[in-house]
C-alpha cells in the first residue's frame, strides 16, 4: 500500500495544456429577462434533471437541477433549446413569457443515446467508430451465468461460444480471429480494467457498450486489440428508495447421445472381433449400464436478486444482493455465487465522489474427467459398481470389456474438486468541475481475490490398467491484487457550431498473483465419520509448493473530439503504453487512432424525405495487445530435476533449461480500417448499419508450436507467431413500429469474416498443426487430410484401384474398406495425399432478433446461426471406430456383403485403417440455425397490484436452446475448438444446454 | 472571482497527481533463475550435466516406450495390447506418423536430451572451475550422451537433424544421413574418452566412464562395419588396459535384479530408484520419477499392463541344447516368463500358478517376481544398457569379422561358461573357422545371453537380415509381424509428420 500512495505525486504534463482551456469566455448580456421553468417528461411527469438549456445561437446556459427547475436570463426576443439525453430537443420562443415549463419526450430511435466510450461518453449520433451498445433489459432476460454468455446475438460481429458447465466461462470473440492466443476482450466495469468472471453478476448491468473498433478502443491501447466492453453498473436516481426483488428458477437439460444398448453393442462389437479374425471379448452381457442415465441429470438454477436504490438533490445509492445457485446436469457439479453491491455517489459543488463496490463470493464444485467423453468410452456391459476392482467401481477388463475408458461415476466419486473465490472488486472515484467545460477526475480501483482449491482424491480405480495410487489431499490457496490509479482532464466546450472536447490523462495498473499449495499423500480415515481428513494437519507425506508474479502497465492518454455543426465530426486518440511484459528494448508501445464522421442528413442540400438520419464515418487505428505471462519473454532454469547416482542410488538434484523462450517478443498490433453508414429512414422507424473493416494484426503473441527437435518440454514459447488479416462485414437492419398498443421490433444482423494469413514469424510458409494447414495468403487452420472415395465392394475393386503405372494402390485392403484417393499417383496412400478439403470459419453468421408487446404482454426471440464452417467430429472418430472398445452409435450399420449399400466402411478390431482420424471421413457440415433465447413476459397493471403496495410485478417464461435446425452429427454445434489452428474440432466440448426459466419480478 | 478559486484549487489538484516512475516496469521473475542468471558456478556445471541424466527417466526414453521400439518391433518381442494403436506401431503398421506414444515423444524426448548436452557443452567451457579435471569430466560425460541419444536415434530413424547448439525456438535444422550423425557420435566419443574416468567414487557410481565410451564407440563402428575400428576400441575393456577393470558376475541373475547394481559386469548402467519423494509422471516437476516402468508395461496380464511379450520361440532355443550337466541353459529361468516355468524350475509366476495361455512368455530380465506379487510404476531396477558379456560377444564378432575366427572363440565361451555350457568348439564343432557359421551361432548366443536387453534391433540391421526378402522370411516364421515388414521401409520409422511438414530442412523417408 505503501508503494501505492507513493504513485500520488506531481504531475506537470497537464498543467500548461489546462492553462490553455482555462481562458476566459463570458458573454455579458444586456436588456435580459429572468426566465424560470421546470422540466419535466411527457411519459409520467417526472422532473427531468440535467437539461441543458441553451439561448439558442449563444452559449449562454444552464442546466436544471435535481427538481428540474432552471433560472436563465435572456433577451426578450430569444429563443430557448431544451436538450436531453434520450429526449428530443425542444425549441421555444421566450416571447416576453417570465415562466416557461415544458414537458420533453422521449426519443424513441434514441440517437441521442449517451454512449460510455471509456473515459467519458458520447452522444450515439455523434460516434464516428464502431460501438454496439446492449441494455440490461436484453442481459437480464436470460438465465446466464457470466455477461459475456448474454451477449450472443445481440450486437453484430460479436461471437460468444458459451458452455453449460457449472461455472464455467464463455470465450467471446468481437470481429473474429485477431489474437491467436486469446481472443478475449478487455474488460472494464465501472472504469476498472479487469475481467468479468463468473463471480461478478450480470443483474447489476446498467449498460454494456461493445467497443468493436480501432477507433473506438484505441482509448485502451495496448490490451484493447481485442475489443473492449465497458460495463456499467445500475446507480440510484433522485427519488423515493425504488426496490426491485426478481427471482427467476430454471431447469435444465443436457443434450443427449443416441447410443447403443447392450444387445446391439455386442452384436456390432462380436462382428468387428470376428471380421479381424479374433476372439471376441467375454461380454458381461447381463448388465445393459446407459452411462448418461448415470452421469446426467436435470439440472436447476435458481438466481434470486434484490436491489433498493434512491437518491436526493445530491447524492444517489445503489445496493443489490444476489445469490445465484446451479446445480449442474452432471453429477457432483455445482456452482453457488452470493454478491453483493453498493454504488454511491455525491456532489457538493463542484466537487462530486462516488463509489462502486462488489463483494462476490463463489464456489464451484467440479467434475472431474470429461464426463462428455467418458459416457461414450465406457461399454453397456460394463457395471457401475464392481466389488471385485480396487474402490469397487466397474472398468474395463482384458478379455471381458477390452477399453481404457473411464468410469464417470468412479471418477466423480474418487476425485472431489472444489474451488472458491471471494473477490472485493471497486473504486472510488472524484470529480471536481472548476468551471462547466473543465473536469478533473480521479478513478483509484482495487481488486483483490482469495482463491482456494482443494481436491480430494480418495482410494480407488476407475479405469483398467490404473496404477495403484495412495490416497491424497491437495490444497491451493493463492491471492490475486490489482490496483488501478487514473487521473484524467476533460474539456468540453462548445464556440457556437464549433463543439471540442478534449481529454488527456495518465494511469498506472499493477497486478500480483500468488499462491501457496501443499499436499499430503497416503492421508489418513477419521475412524468417527469414516471419511478422509481433509486438512493438512494430518499424517500423510507433505509437499508444499508455490509461486508468485508481478505486471505493471503505465500509460499515457489523449482524445480530441471535435464537431462543427452537427455535420462534421472528427476523433483522434492517442495513447502510450509501457508494460513490464516485456524486455527492455522492446517495454513500449504508441497507439494512435483517427476517425471521421459527415453527417450527410444534416447538410442544407440534402433533402430526402424518407431518410431521417445518415451518417458516413470512416476511421484508422492502431492497437496492441501484450496478453502474455508476466515473464514470457524470459528462459529459466527448471530445478526440479533429479538424477540417481552411487551405491547408494540416492536422487541428486539436476537442473536445465527446458523451456524455450523467445527474448525479443515485441508488441502484437492490430492496424484497423473501418468504413461505415448509420442511416434511418421513415422517422426513424426503420435503422440500418453497415460496416466494413480490415484489420491486419501483425506479430500476433502466441505460442505457436515449435519442432520437437528443438528439444523443447513444457509449452510452447510465446512467439511474435504470424500476421493475420482478417476482412468483414457487418449489417444490422432494425424496425420498429407501434400501433396503438401494439409494439414491435425486429432487427437482424449478418456478419461474414475473412482471414488470411499474410506471414508467420518462423519466416516459413505454412505452418502444420493437427488434421490442418496454415498457409502464407490462406485463411488460418484449413483442414488438410486425406480424401475418402467410397468403399471397395470386391477384391477385384482393390486389385483394379491402381496409380497410373499399374501400382495396386491400397494392396492390404479388403471389401468393406475405405478407398482414399491417391491424390500425387505414386502407388500409395501416405501424407502426401493431402489436400485441403474445407475451411473450418463459417461464411457468415447471423442474429435475429425479435420483440412485441401488446398492453401487458411482451414476447421476444432470438436465433443465431452459423453457416458454411466444415467441422471435425471427434465423437463420430470415437464411436466410429471399432479398432478400440468403445460404445457405439445407436443403429449403424456397418458394411457386410449382405449390406454392401452403405458409406459405413467394415468394422474391424484389428486395423486403424478405416478409422486414421487425418481422413475427411470425420468432416462434417457445421450448419446450424439455433432459437437462442425465446420469452414471454406479462406485466401486471399496477391498479390491480397497487394496494399491496407494488408498483408493478412482472412474470417472464423463457426458454433457451430448445430448437437447433442441423446436419452436424454431434452433441452440439456450437462449441468451441482447443486452438485457433483446429478451430473447427469439436473435442467433445461441454454442450449448451437447453433451458426453462420461470421468473418473476416485483417493483415497490 | 471564480477563475481565483480554480486557481488556488488547481495545484492542490496536481499534487495528488501520479508521477510515475517508470523502473516500475521491470519486473524480474521472483520465481525461477532466469538462463542468464544460471551457468555461472561449478554447481551450476554439476547440476546441468545431472540433468543429462534425468532425460533417463522420461517416457519417450529408458522409462517406457523406447523398448517398445527395440525389443518389442524385433523378433524378440510383440505387443497383445488392447491400444490397437500402440500394439501396431510394434507390427510395421504405422499409420499416423505423428502418434505420440509410439514416435513421437521418444523422437522428442532424443532432442531434450541432446539439447541439455548442448547446453553444457556451450556454457560450462565459460565457468571457471578450481578443478580443471572436473571441468573436462563434466565436458566428456556432455559429449558422451550426446552420442548415445544420437547413436539410438540414427538406430531408430536414420537420417535426423543433427543439432550441436543450444536450441532457439525457430531453429530448422538440417536432416544428415545416418553417416553423418554416426561420424558425430564417433567425435563425440573419441573426444569423450580422453577425460572420463576409469571409474567413479562410491557416491557417482552410475556416471559415464571410458569403458562405457569405448563400449559405445565399439558399437557404433560396428553398425557401420568398421571392424578395425571397432576392435581397437573395444580393445581396452577386452585385452587392454581397461579389461582388470570388469569381469562377468557370478550369478546371471544379478545383471537384472534390484539387489547387486553396478557390479563388475557393468560396463554402462542406467541408474533408477523408487524414491518416495518422486513418485509423480515424466515430466519435470519436483515429483518427476526416477523410476522405469518397463516392468509394469511387459508383465504378464493381472501383474502389469502386459503391453509387451517376449515370443515363444526364444523358449524353444534356450531348450535347444543343454548345459554340462544335462539340464536346462538356467539363463532361459533368468530371461523369459514362460508356460512351463513350474514343470522347468519349479517356479511360480509372481507367486501365482499359470493362469495364461499355453505357448505364451513374457520378458523376466528386469521384473521384479523375485520379491513382489505385482508390478508398479516405479521400479528401481537399473538398466544394464552395456554390460561386460555384451562386449565379450561383440569383440568376438568383430575379430570374426576380421578372419580371426579362432581367436573369437575365448570370448564366446567365457561368456557362455558362466551359464554352465560346453564351449563353443565341442558344442558347435562343425563351425570350426568358417566366418559364416561362426556368425550364424554368434547371432543365437547374442539371443541366448542378451534378449530383451534392447540390443536386438540394431543386431539384425548390423547383420544386413532386414535388408532382404529371403532374411526376413525367415525372421517372421519366428515373429509373424514381420509379415507386415516392407524390405527398403520398415528398417527405419517414419519421422513424425508435424516435425517433416514444418521443418524445410527436413524431407520424410522417401518409402514413407
């Protein structure tokens, strides 16, 4: 802490460029009247605060206070302009009146939505960069667990691969691939620069603002290459305390696989023994086990929320609790979040403070193995429970269940994985506003999170072949602090049609990491419970172990927003990062951007009736992104080696090097070009916009694999690996339309993506990783394998199939084999055969959405869809085998002579032949169209509920992934793939699951 | 009036503003020695070249899968195991060239290795050493593991890159032929001779010594039939002045046992240990093991994983001729686990009766039956990688090769003595001094004496008997895998396919 207070010290940069705005500019007028008035909104009377008023053609103005009342002096003859945030602007003629009193309404098409842009905010219609704006009514529909879930499909060019397991987290992607080491955004919640993990909660969203970008993000330099969401916390309003309690339960279910039972296992499995010409195993064919019946279960959220907030002239609160509970759709898999939350803010003068403060607790309690793998692996014939094995679970057996897969259930019972973490997240931030256009502002955040693991293994096997392994206790507890001081000047005036603002400023990030680990192994039974102790403080051999780390990130910032009469419109940012990342030579990084903006609608000559708004922007920018570990850019020595010498044979301690490290990695940067046209037509009720970006990301930091014969162990090297440049194209198209009390609205969005390769940083041209090749001017990851071409019917077909020269091709193969195309016609199938056969990015993905309401009833959907990705089916390489015990699909049928008819190849144990995974046989189609989130809420009128005191209750039914429209084989289309260069493998990633919520809200 | 209060309120402002220092940007890494901070002292010396060592304990090596690609891929050996996969990268049929298990970690973990010995080839000549003797000795054990990984390597795959440098992330280095990285082995070993000690105090026992150079360098002249060669080095542990130095053991069955380690017989022997404190996988954590795991994986079904057997035929040699006093060769109970062990010796199998199938054997050298009941991971029975009646075998080979058949045949008795068989002369009288049969038998006794001790694969490429049809029909009546044996293919394996496609240097075996 000590350190930290020594950041606060002199900082001069600021000084001369503040003497600069601080010249004088008053107007002094003559002949004026006193006009007073209250403010207030057409929809509810309620006092409007903030509303600016202008002496139309002047700067003379003011504001309303809190009870919307103002007091401005004019000329007689003048003419005043109410504006407000989301309100349409209003024009009155003072006409010698002393009182003017107005009601504003609400701009509906909301182009003069305030959007948060990072360290600061700008009107929507005067953004000249990419920004998606998504409001907590869209979030809060949905029963998520972590916000970036919540995102999906609801802005464009914003990809969230979601997962169903208990806690875990969603990836998201913004404009595609341009980080190969992770496409995560950057995350800021209430101007502190962090994560948005499972432990903060989604119901105290205010608003999400989707910096896409360079333009719009450059303000965050060099973390911000991958987007930025900035998100906003709900803070109280003047008024009476408001309470909201929602509660909202949901059930949920996984996906299931279409397997065999037991007598059509052994069939197939007696078969694929036989025609390999050996003994088929000694089924146990009494027991028919469906292992999903066993591992699944239906899942149930609860997520129960209460918040009061309120405020007076000068300050405003917000306090909300929320306890969130799922138990997961696998056995022994759950996850418990209880938060809280207290926003305050006050004025007095020109000073104003704040705060924003979260507590979150959250524990989740894992499954171990991958239960979504294991329930195919194991056999129907084999039992849950089986006394006779060690722990007296039921695995496979030589000669009697001939597979290596894990027992789920064993599993989950032996291994107990729990993890929780009590987090502190906020800052306190203070404003002083020496006159209206000038504004100081201090933001200090702190973070801090206590981590604790513990994992239990109990004495036990769950798969054959298991070594013995002693019983142990393992324990993990680690820290995690980041500190955040960021001082920031903003300047906002407008000169007549000339309106500056101008913000510079400086911060200083620090992070630390550490943890401490023991374990104890052969641990001891508590002879009264019959259970293991799980502490450290019991007999058992101990290890301890543990490790610590550090970043700074210091910066620099500027922005110059500049618009001259509502048609011009000009941004340019600037911002200068030094991170401790990196090695001396190569700690800094600038990152400027600039972007324009006409407002065509606005020009004297532009008349077109049907359009309401148009406006062209075009931008430039750069960004960075140092996402690596602290110490990447360093190699060390690894002293855990021991080698055994002497008579003796004691272990002597060894150490080397087996990391390699690349010492010169520099910044990644992402160098970004974005074209685009915001248009309204027909008073505003229709809102298109279209984007087209370039974003070239050069010396992408990822850790490419490297060749084997470097020696290296132990992970790959962060590399400045490749350049990649990725092209797209955004449209949105929304509607909105109400008659009388009928409202709708409906928008779609489509994005397509491109990427290509323009160089790798080993020098080379192509890079091989897995089924997939990575080529100079190709997109990244396409897949790369051997070609099938039916199956051989006869031995005559196998003799005939010949290269050019009369080679029998594939000599050793047998009716009912694969025939692979001989692509190079030398006589043989081998890895030159290869060719690229598909791309695993889809050609463009879609979102859909819709919403209507009629008096108290509002319905809404959402679809997405993905189409012309090529997918790789890991479970379809599994079941599909037969040259491995494993369960099979439900109702193959294999070919057999009799059943020559068929692209199912023979099943035989003996040979991987017809089952090499490098084959496009495991390509497949990854189509799909998915009913994201469907609802129907009713809100109940407030007469009938008033005299218990409510203001208004609310019901909502949801559901979400219940119809997916596919041709994909496998569990669910919608996954996430291990790496960005197998993108399309489908490793048997945790399903979506589908979902039904009920809920309720009640407002006081 | 106002513009008087900002003025007086603004520096108040500034004092509370950051100044950054920007030394807050170093960060050193409070957790590791960084390599510039290492290789500075006589003890970093030490503890890199022990790490030389440690790649013994690793999977791809001589804890686990290298013996599936020498003893199970000959005639000696073949895999039952369920891991279709793994059982046929032990039959020639190699389908995905990238499969870990079966190439490419043992491909791999050659390089770590080769890339630690290039580590303290490259910085211990730059620490200064109040010992200049330690200093070489530390020099020479570097340059002799660098042979031996190479010398297995060029066994296994034939033409690799030859790296001689520390490693840098993007390195793409050159493919030589089987020559080259032999010529390698052989500077290496030559130059490695010079400074290693004839033996080690009691607390190093286990470290590379001239004899195992020169044992080393002996084979590696004899892959390539330098018989000259080879026989002036193998001089010094057979006639010359390093012979006092071994002798055989009296007892076989103290070259394979946990008890009796680094006997006289020894000439190199791979240290491991069953160290409670190691009892983690192969990797590089403080728990690594030092242990092998060859006898969990080539013990019989219900004792160990049973992923390796020993094939019957070598039951059927042993029996082939008796001892002087009319009974069974006793190195056939040392050697294999059989069917008829209790009829034979009277002996149980880890203490159970035979409960596999008629005609099946598994390898006894290393198994650890004669005090447990099962197998585990973490076996503490070195690996004797060069023992003395190899080498005895080997001179006799190299002065057969030499027309000094006569002179040969001291050695090939002394060895088969020990056993309590006749010599080879009133054995075998019909060989008497043609070169042919007197390798012909040479080829059984080196079975008789040394199978499953890993040498058989570069026995049969020495012998040329993989590189005809008509040799390998023969070696496949005794091991029907070498059905599947392509004569021009399968004598070397395919280099894994992701090193091939994104090296340059690097081109695949053209059959594959």
């Amino acid at each position: 802490m000590k350190k930290f207070l020594k950041k606060l010290g002199n900082w001069y940069i600021v000084l001369p460029m503040l003497m600069v705005f601080m010249s004088p500019y008053q107007i002094i007028g003559q002949n004026k009247t006193n006009i007073t008035g209250v403010v207030k909104s057409t929809e509810g009377n309620i006092p409007l605060a903030g509303v600016t008023i202008l002496e139309k053609g002047t700067t003379n103005g003011t504001a309303t206070d809190f009870d919307g009342i103002y007091t401005l002096s004019v000329p007689a003859n003048a003419t005043l302009v109410f504006s407000y945030v989301g309100f349409i602007t209003k024009e009155i003629s003072v006409n010698g009146q002393s009182t003017i009193n107005i009601q504003m309404a609400e701009d509906l098409a909301q182009l003069d939505e305030i959007v948060v842009v990072g360290y600061g905010t700008q009107r929507k219609q005067n953004l000249t960069s990419a920004i998606s704006v998504v409001k907590s009514e869209e979030i809060q529909k949905r029963q998520v667990t972590t916000l970036a879930e919540s995102l999906q499909g609801l802005a464009t060019g914003v990809n969230v691969r979601g997962g169903g397991r208990p806690g875990q987290e969603a990836t998201i992607e913004i404009r595609g691939l341009k980080n190969l080491q992770s496409a995560n955004p950057l995350y800021v919640i209430d101007g502190l620069i962090t994560t948005a993990n499972r432990d903060f909660n989604p119901n105290d969203i205010e608003s999400i603002q989707i910096l896409k970008d360079a333009a719009a993000a450059a303000i965050y330099g060099s973390r911000a290459a991958n987007g930025v969401i900035i998100v906003t916390t709900k803070k109280g309003k003047k008024g009476p305390l408001k309470i909201e309690v929602s509660s909202n339960t949901s059930i949920t279910e996984l996906p299931r696989y279409d397997l065999a039972q037991t007598e059509e296992f052994a069939a197939l499995n007696t078969m694929a023994y036989v025609n390999a010409g050996e003994t088929p195993p000694n089924l146990q064919l009494e027991n028919n086990t469906n292992w999903q019946e066993e591992m699944f279960r239906t899942g149930f959220i609860q997520n129960h929320n209460v918040s009061f907030s309120g405020g007076g002239d000068n300050s405003t609160f917000f306090v909300s609790a929320n306890y969130f509970g799922n138990k997961g759709t696998v056995i022994d898999s759950e996850f418990n979040r209880t938060s809280f939350r207290i926003n305050t803010s006050g004025k007095r003068g020109i000073f104003s403070v704040g705060e924003n403060i979260a507590l979150t607790f959250a524990e989740v309690d894992e499954y171990s193995g991958n239960p979504i793998l294991d329930v195919v692996r194991m056999l129907p014939t084999i039992p849950v429970l089986n006394p006779n094995n060690p722990g007296g679970y039921g695995y496979g057996e030589q000669g009697v269940a001939n597979t290596f897969g894990t027992n789920p259930v064993a599993i989950n019972n032996l291994i107990d994985v729990r993890n929780n973490n009590f987090r502190i997240r906020g800052n306190f931030w203070a404003e002083i506003n020496p006159i209206s256009s000038l504004k100081y502002r201090l933001n200090v955040g702190y973070e801090t999170s206590f981590d604790n693991r513990t994992e239990l293994r109990k004495a036990g096997s769950w798969t054959l072949n298991q070594p013995i392994a002693l019983p142990y206790y393992n324990e993990n507890r680690a820290r995690s602090q980041s500190k955040l001081i960021e001082n920031t000047l903003s300047f906002d005036k407008e000169f007549g049609k000339h309106e500056v603002k101008l913000l510079v400023g400086q911060t200083y990030q620090s992070g630390d990491y550490a943890q401490i680990n023991g374990s104890k192994t052969n641990i001891s039974i508590n002879s009264s419970t019959g259970e293991y102790f799980e502490v450290l403080d019991q007999a058992g051999d101990g290890v301890v172990g543990g490790f610590k780390n550090a970043t700074t990130l210091i910066s620099y910032l500027g922005r110059l927003e500049y618009q001259y009469d509502n048609r011009y419109l000009l941004n340019a940012v600037f911002r200068r990062d030094g991170s401790s990342r990196f090695d001396d030579l190569n700690k800094w990084g600038n990152f400027p951007s600039l972007s324009l903006g006409w407002r065509l609608s606005n020009e004297s000559f532009f008349n077109v009736e049907a359009i309401s708004d148009l406006k062209i922007r075009a931008s430039y920018g750069e960004l960075g992104s140092g996402n690596i570990g602290p110490y990447d850019y360093q190699g060390v020595i690894n002293t855990f080696g021991g080698a055994v010498f002497g008579t003796n044979q004691t272990t002597y301690p060894s150490a080397t090097q087996v990391s390699l490290a690349n010492s010169t990695l520099r910044w990644e940067r992402l160098i970004q070009k974005n074209i685009g046209v915001d248009l309204s037509l027909f008073d505003n009720a229709v809102n298109i916009t279209a984007e087209y970006f370039v974003a070239k990301t050069e010396d992408v930091l990822f850790g490419t694999p490297i060749l084997l014969s470097t020696g290296n162990d132990g992970g790959n090297p962060i590399s400045n690996a490749a350049t990649v440049e990725n092209k797209g194209f955004e449209l949105s198209l929304g509607y909105n339309k109400s008659w009388n009390e009928f409202k709708f609205n409906g928008s779609i969005n489509v994005t397509t993506l491109s990427n290509e390769l323009i160089s790798l940083g080993t020098g080379l041209n192509e890079f091989f990783s897995g089924n997939t090749i990575t080529t100079v001017g190709e997109p990244v990851g396409m897949w790369y394998v051997l070609q099938t071409d039916g199956l051989f019917q006869s031995d005559a077909e196998v003799q005939n199939y010949t290269s050019s020269d009369g080679t029998v091709i594939m000599p050793g193969a047998q009716p009912g084999d694969i025939r692979f195309k001989d692509i190079n016609d030398d006589g043989q199938i081998n890895n030159v055969d290869k060719e690229v056969v598909g791309s695993p990015w889809p050609d463009f993905t879609l979102g859909l959405n819709s919403s209507a309401s009629y008096k108290g009833f509002e319905f809404s959907m959402n679809w997405i869809g993905s189409f012309g990705a090529t997918v790789f089916n890991s479970y379809r390489s599994v079941v599909d085998r037969f040259d491995d015990d494993t369960n099979y699909r439900s109702g193959v049928q294999p070919w057999t002579p009799e059943n020559p008819n068929t692209n199912f190849p023979r099943i035989v144990k003996s040979t991987t032949l017809n089952t090499r995974g490098d084959t496009d046989r495991w390509l497949e189609n990854g189509d799909f169209i998915r009913l994201k989130y469907i609802g129907l809420g009713y809100n109940l009128n407030s007469n009938a509920v008033e005299k218990f005191g409510i203001d208004s209750v609310r019901f909502t039914l949801s559901a979400q992934n219940i119809i997916t429209i596919t041709d994909y084989q496998g569990l669910d289309p919608e996954f996430s793939g291990p790496n960005i260069f197998e993108r399309g493998v489908d490793g048997f990633a945790f399903p979506n699951l589908k979902t039904y919520s009920f809920g309720v809200e009640f407002n006081f | 009036m106002k513009k008087i209060v900002l003025l007086l309120i603004l520096p108040f402002i500034m004092q509370i503003l950051v100044s950054c220092s920007e030394e807050e940007l170093v960060q050193k890494n409070p957790n590791q020695l960084a390599t510039e901070e290492f290789w500075v002292s006589e003890n970093d010396a030490e503890l890199g070249i022990n790490s030389v060592y440690a790649m013994f304990y690793k999977a791809g090596l001589w804890t686990r899968w290298i013996y599936f690609r020498l003893d199970l891929t000959s005639d000696e050996g073949f895999s039952k195991s369920p891991w279709i996969e793994l059982a046929d990268w032990t039959r020639f049929n190699y389908i995905n060239y990238n499969f870990f298990e079966g190439n490419g970690e043992t491909w791999r973990d050659t390089y770590k290795a080769v890339f630690r010995c290039n580590q303290v080839l490259a910085n211990v000549p730059n620490i200064e050493f109040t010992s200049q003797e330690k200093k070489n000795q530390i020099l020479s054990q570097a340059k002799f593991f660098r042979a031996l990984h190479y010398y297995y390597a060029a066994i296994l795959w034939e033409n690799i890159p030859l790296v001689l440098e520390p490693s840098s992330p993007n390195d793409i280095p050159e493919q030589r032929t089987q020559q080259e990285i032999f010529a390698q082995v052989e500077k290496d070993l030559t130059e490695a001779i010079i400074d290693l000690p004839v033996q080690w105090d009691a607390d190093n026992k286990g470290r590379a010594t001239k004899g195992a150079a020169y044992a080393l360098l002996g084979k590696v002249y004899m892959q390539q039939h330098k018989w000259t060669e080879a026989k002036q080095a193998l001089d010094w542990l057979v006639t010359g002045a390093g012979s006092s130095n071994y002798d055989l053991v009296a007892n076989f069955q103290d070259n394979f046992r946990g008890d009796n380690e680094n006997n006289l017989e020894s000439v190199f022997e791979i240290q491991f240990a069953d160290d409670p404190n190691r009892q983690g996988d192969q990797g590089e954590a403080a728990v690594a093991s030092v242990s092998t795991q060859r006898s969990q994986f080539f013990a019989p079904r219900g004792i160990g994983w049973s992923d390796g057997q020993a094939r019957y035929w070598l039951v059927d040699e042993f029996k082939k001729e008796a001892n002087l006093d009319g009974g069974l060769d006793m190195r056939l109970r040392y050697s294999l686990i059989y069917d008829d062990m209790q009829a034979d010796w009277g002996l149980l199998t880890y203490g159970r009766t035979w409960q596999w199938e008629d005609g099946e054997a598994w390898f006894r050298k290393y198994q650890r039956d004669y005090y447990r009941d099962s197998e585990s991971n973490w076996s503490e029975v070195n690996n004797r990688l060069i023992r003395y009646a190899d080498v005895l075998l080997m001179y006799a080979e190299v002065l057969n090769e030499l027309d000094m058949t006569s002179d040969a045949y001291q050695y090939v008795n002394r060895v088969r003595a020990r056993a309590n068989m006749a010599t080879l002369q009133s054995a075998y009288p019909a060989i008497g001094n043609d070169k042919t049969a007197f390798r012909d038998r040479l080829k059984m006794e080196r079975v008789l004496e040394l199978c499953g001790e890993s040498g058989r694969w570069a026995d049969l490429k020495r012998w040329g008997d993989l590189d005809n049809q008509a040799s390998v029909n023969v070696i496949a009546q005794r091991d029907p895998d070498f059905n599947n044996f392509v004569v021009g293919k399968h004598h070397r394996l395919p280099i894994p396919q992701d090193e091939v496609q994104n090296n340059p240097n690097l081109d695949q075996h053209p059959e594959y």
